[in-house]
C-alpha cells in the first residue's frame, strides 16, 4: 500500500466533507449542528485486507458541548479532547443494519465510491445526528445501551443526562451500579459466541474483576456536584 | 449458521449446492457478511432426463417412389438451447444438429439413388444440397414446433427436387415434410418427457440421457415416418414400414445426441457422469490474506447475528514496544471486545503476537495506538497504558 494512495485518498474523504460542509479536528470531521452540538464524522482506515485497497468505515456522531464540559470536569482531564458523545458505523443505521466498508482501488476512479459513501452519510448519517442532537433522544438511547463492564461511554454519559436532567440521584444509582458490575468477574455468557470456531481463547485485562481507579474518580467528582 | 442446507460447497469465487433449493441459498447469503465475495452458481439441479428429447427431423424421400418414404432420419431437439445458463453451448448444440441432419440426409439421398448416374460436378452439387438441407433441418430442429416443421419443409422440398419431382410436386414433398416433421416432434418430445419420471432411480447424467433420447427418438421418428409414408402413399402398410426405419433411425441418433446431452450436463454442472454425484470441488488459491479476511468476515457475521456490532477494523495495541494489529473490535452487549481471527488450520500467531499476547496474559497493560483505536477507548487514552480490554482470539 502506498502512502501516496492513503493520502489521495485522505485528500478524497475530505473533499467530500468540505461538500457537507464538515471540517477536520484532530481523529474527525466536524460541523456545527447548533450552538450546542457539533455532528462528527470519523473514518476508519483498514489498510492491510487487500493489497492496492483501502477500506474505509465510517462512524457518525454527535459531540454535545455541555456534556462533554462536565465529562472532562468529571474525569479531571488536564486537557481535554473533542470527541463525540456518541458515535456508530453508519452501515448500522442503514436498512441493511451491518458493518459497511467502502472499496478504494490504487490506480482506479474511485469516483463512484466516494459519490456512495457521500450519499449515505447524508441519507442515514444526518438523520441519526438530528436525532441526537436532542438530550431527551440522546438519553434515551443510553438507556438502550446494554450496561456492560467495559462500556465506560454509557456508565459515565447516562450520569451526566441524568444530571442535566435534573436527576442526579438516578445518575447516582447508574454509577452504583456500575461499580458493583466492575467488581465481578467476566460473565462468558454475556460475551457473544463462535459457534463456527474450533478454538476461543480469551485474554482478559488485569484491570477487569476491579473497580477502574478513573471511574472512582468520576464517582466522587459525580458526587460532590 | 453458516450452511442452511445439507451438501453445500464453499468455495472462493463459486457456490455449488446440491440437494438444496434456492431459497436456502437465498437465506444463506442473507445471514453472511461475506456475501459479496461470492456469487452464486449452479444452486438448482436440472434433471438431464427431464427434457432431454429428440424430434425427428424430416427427410422426404422421393416422392415418385413409396418404398423410399421409409428413409427418414431424425435429429435433436434439445431444449437446454432454452436454458443454456452461459451461451458456451449455444453454438455447439447448432453444429452438432447440422452435422448429423446433414450427414444422414446425405446418405438418404445416396441409399435412394438420387446421388448417382450423373456427373462428377452434379453429384457433388446434389450432394452439397442434400447435406446442407439436413443441416439446416438438424439445426431447426431445435427451435421447437416451428423449427420442426420449417426443418421438415426444407427437407422434403430438397428431396423432393434431388429425386426428380418438379413444380408442384416439389411443394408437396415439402408440405408433406411441414405435416410429417411437426408430427414426430410433438410425439418425441412428448416420448421423452414421459419417461423421464421412470428414470429417477438411474444417478448418470449419460445413462439417463441416452434412455430418454432413445425413446423420444424412436417414438418420434415412428411417427413421422408413418405420417409422411401415409400422405405421400395413402397405404398404411406402406406407411408402417416407412414408420419402423425412422424409428431404427431415430433410436439410433437419438441415444448419441442424449448420451451427448448428458455428458454436457455432467460437465456443467461438475457431477460425475456414471453416479451423477456432484465432483470433490477443488477450492482455488487462496492467499493467507484472503484466509484471513474470510475469517474475519464470518466472525462479523457471528457477532452481528448475536446483535453485536463492529465498532471499527485494524485496531493497533502495543505492549513494551512490540505492537499487533488485531482484526476488529466489537460492542456485544456493552462489552466491548477485541477480536483476533485465525482462520485455517495453518493459521499461526505472528512473531509480534507470540511476543505480545503472553505479556498480556501477564497482566502487562497495553497501550492503545493510532486512530483506529479511538473508537474504542476514546482519542484520550489514545498511547495511554491501561488493563482494561477483553481479546477473544478465535480459530475457525
């Protein structure tokens, strides 16, 4: 793969962000949605799957200022970063609901692919930022989100909406019961399966079965609001 | 699951299934993520037997003498012309037809006489007539009714002519080669199509072709030679006779062009030709990159049929220096995991991984990398150590 081809392509991606209007911010493209929240596009290079191909993925998000403000007062960041507060593959908001590559070809007119890929941001991408532009939908949809052990976006976000809801002993209760959840150990049933594979091997973090130092952090700043 | 249905084979570029239909096919592609590698081929069997038939083609003997009402001669109608999936056939049905129309008409005309007593330069005209009468008859033979009685006209109008008929006399051999050729189509192909039912004990493609074109052929050509004996007579022992040679005649070309038949069948479709059982399928090259990809590709397919989702490809970690890639990350009810496939029994750890994966068995933190990482951990942990992660490596 050569990297004059992952820049040309690069140099592609962000023509069709200037289109949208979006512009690059560190890991995204961003552009405002309001005074409040800004929609985010991120790309995701897989570089190594064919030879003289780029696949590219796309994550659409949304970053709420007063959110990730109290995020990074929360979390003590000495310097904190832009990030979206919430953010999926775009092909999981498409019809056909799966993980979405788009195929860039070295040495060929990739026109059409990134005219597709451009489509489908502005078809399924723009409606889901819409969507979550709103705190109700946004909390909503972090209460959908299955509480796992390593989901630290819903175990520190949900806390948040509830606090800028008005509702800080429900976020109270979230940060409970997420510490409880960390102090177990790893629930194989809760994993998902390989029914196809002859062999799974799990290597799990030392960090797992504990409560993570950071979100104890988070708990008491959470606390002292 | 991968397979919905018994006896299906996977290859790189083909899927050939056997015993299966196609909405199990339909299905399949359906539940798998690697769907767009592959296309589908060949997922429906077709029975050699069924269809396979012969219509006669119409030779008209000459028409001043009864006795050569009987030389008829048939040839294939074949109705995979209808349903050749590729064309690489299409031209090959048509030469084959032409060639056995041409040749048998050609010895008609020379058994009747009507070849000989003449000179070098008309014997060879007459000749290249009456063959190319036959051809052209053999080859629109398989066009189905209006092939056969266009076949039979030509035929019986040439024949009519290499045997010294003029006028009318011509037109009538060829009308009687329109009745007589439409006739025997009709009953061979109707011949062939009913014994097909009685043929499902037998598995070879060849065997089951050469019975049916021996039927359809000989009850076709039965009938055509009793048709146009009759017309052109109007006795019916005549008639009979002329029927029993376009029979011995339409048997005999008949098992050729359905052994033929079911030869081609069997090499289509990769099955052998004496069991009519599909052939072991050699699965093509892969290079270990595809292997890879195709593992990985069925481990998406494994969590999103769970409900899981991808959160991003390529994610780069390193331990005390050493970095790996690992094939995604996937969000399975608010887990989020790192997944690393190896796909084949040949599929080993690379010399980064032996290094890596026991120093995080270890308890050693890993430091994410790059910007695929981010999606995972977020862009503030970004070269920031931490303990915290799952990796399921999986062996397919």
């Amino acid at each position: 793969m050569s990297s004059i081809f992952k820049k040309d392509v690069e140099k592609g991606l962000s023509a069709i962000c200037d289109k949208i209007g979006f512009k690059k911010k560190q890991y995204y493209f961003i552009k405002p949605i309001d005074d409040n929240v800004i929609a985010t596009l991120n790309f995701g290079f897989i570089l190594h799957k064919t030879k003289g191909h780029i696949y590219i993925n796309v994550g659409v998000g949304v970053s709420h200022k007063a959110i990730e403000e109290l995020y990074a007062k929360l979390t003590e960041l000495n310097k904190p970063v832009f990030k979206p507060t919430i953010s999926l593959q775009i092909g999981y908001l498409m019809p056909e609901n799966s993980y979405k590559e788009w195929d860039f070809i070295e040495n060929a007119d990739n026109s059409s692919v990134y005219e597709n890929l451009l489509h489908c941001i502005q078809t399924y991408g723009f409606k889901y930022q819409e969507k979550w532009k709103d705190l109700d939908n946004l909390l909503e949809t972090f209460e959908k989100i299955a509480p796992g052990i390593l989901n630290q976006a819903r175990d520190r976000y949900l806390p948040i909406l509830y606090y800028l809801k008005g509702d800080k002993q429900k976020g109270l209760k979230v940060i409970a019961d997420a510490m409880e959840r960390q102090k177990k150990p790893l629930d194989e049933s809760s994993m998902p399966t390989f029914s196809g594979a002859k062999e799974v091997i799990t290597i799990v973090g030392s960090g797992i079965g504990k409560v993570d130092p950071e979100y104890l952090k988070f708990a008491e700043n959470y606390n002292a609001l | 699951m991968l397979y919905q249905c018994k006896n299906i084979t996977l290859t790189y570029n083909k899927v050939v299934g056997y015993n299966c239909n196609s909405t199990a096919i339909y299905s399949f592609f359906q539940q798998t993520a690697i769907k767009e590698l592959y296309y589908c081929s060949n997922f429906s069997l077709y029975d050699p037997a069924l269809g396979r038939m012969l219509s006669p083609d119409k030779y008209i003997p000459n028409p001043r003498n009864p006795q050569a009402y009987n030389r008829y001669s048939y040839c294939i109608n074949n109705p995979l012309k209808y349903t050749d999936p590729t064309g690489e056939w299409f031209v090959i049905d048509d030469l084959i037809a032409a060639g056995i129309g041409g040749l048998i008409n050609l010895g008609v005309n020379a058994f009747n006489g009507n070849l000989s007593g003449m000179g070098f330069w008309e014997t060879l005209g007459k000749g290249a007539a009456a063959f190319g009468a036959g051809a052209a008859s053999g080859t629109l033979a398989l066009y189905g009714p209006v092939g056969w009685a266009a076949g039979g006209a030509i035929v019986g109008g040439t024949n009519a002519w290499l045997g010294g008929a003029t006028g009318w006399d011509i037109a009538k051999g060829a009308g009687v080669g329109v009745v007589s050729g439409f006739a025997g189509g009709a009953v061979g192909t109707w011949a062939a199509s009913s014994i097909s039912p009685l043929l499902n004990g037998i598995g070879s493609p060849v065997l089951k072709g050469a019975i049916t074109g021996v039927v359809g052929g000989a009850a076709g050509g039965y009938t055509g030679g009793f048709a146009g004996g009759l017309i052109m007579t109007g006795d019916f022992n005549a008639a009979h006779h002329s029927g029993m040679s376009g029979m011995w005649m339409g048997a005999g070309i008949g098992w050729a062009a359905g052994a033929g038949y079911g030869y081609k069948y069997a090499v289509e479709n990769n099955i052998n030709l004496w069991t009519g059982k599909p052939n072991a399928i050699e699965t093509p090259y892969q290079t270990p990159q595809q292997k890879a990809q195709e593992g990985v590709n069925r481990a998406i397919q494994e969590i999103e049929a769970q409900g899981g989702t991808v959160l991003i490809r390529e994610v780069t970690l390193e331990v005390n220096g050493v970095r790996v890639r690992v094939d995604l990350a996937a969000d399975f009810n608010g887990q989020i995991t790192l997944i690393e496939v190896k796909n084949g029994p040949s599929a080993g750890f690379t010399p980064n991984q032996n290094i890596v994966y026991p120093k995080m068995i270890d308890g050693i933190p890993i430091v994410p990398r790059g910007a695929n990482a981010v999606p995972v951990w977020g862009p503030g942990q970004i070269g920031q150590p931490t303990t915290i992660y799952i990796l399921k490596i999986i062996k397919y």
